[in-house]
C-alpha cells in the first residue's frame, strides 16, 4: 500500500514539474509563458601572436640590435 501511495505522488511530483519547467506551450487564456533570453557571447579576444611571429616585436628587436647613429 505504501509502495503505491508513493508511486502516485511521485507521478504527481514529475508532472508538475513537468508542466513549470518543461516545453513552452501556450496556457488557457492565451497568455504565453515568458520566454528566456539567451545571454549574448562576450567578443572574442584578438588571437595573440608568439614572439617569434610577431612583427611589431621583431622590428623592435632589430631596432635595438643595432647601434644607434
């Protein structure tokens, strides 16, 4: 008997949850539930370049290599 009064209330519990968080489907009344909104991504970071292939940090290589004028 328990077994069964159990069964039922979790039928229960998993079809009001069901019903809160699952698909949106309009409500009588024709009231929408709100819909939510999907956060926007952040921008992307410019890819960084290693020193080796960085041309602004090899120019200022060879600029100090070589002795000033």
């Amino acid at each position: 008997m328990f077994f069964l009064v159990a069964l039922i209330v979790t039928v229960i519990l998993l079809v009001v949850l069901w019903r809160s968080i699952g698909p949106d489907q309009p409500r009588p009344g024709g009231i929408a539930p709100p819909r939510l909104q999907r956060l926007p991504r952040p921008p992307r970071r410019q890819q960084q370049l290693p020193p080796d292939d960085n041309p602004d940090f090899l120019r200022d290589l060879d600029r100090r290599a070589r002795p000033e004028e």
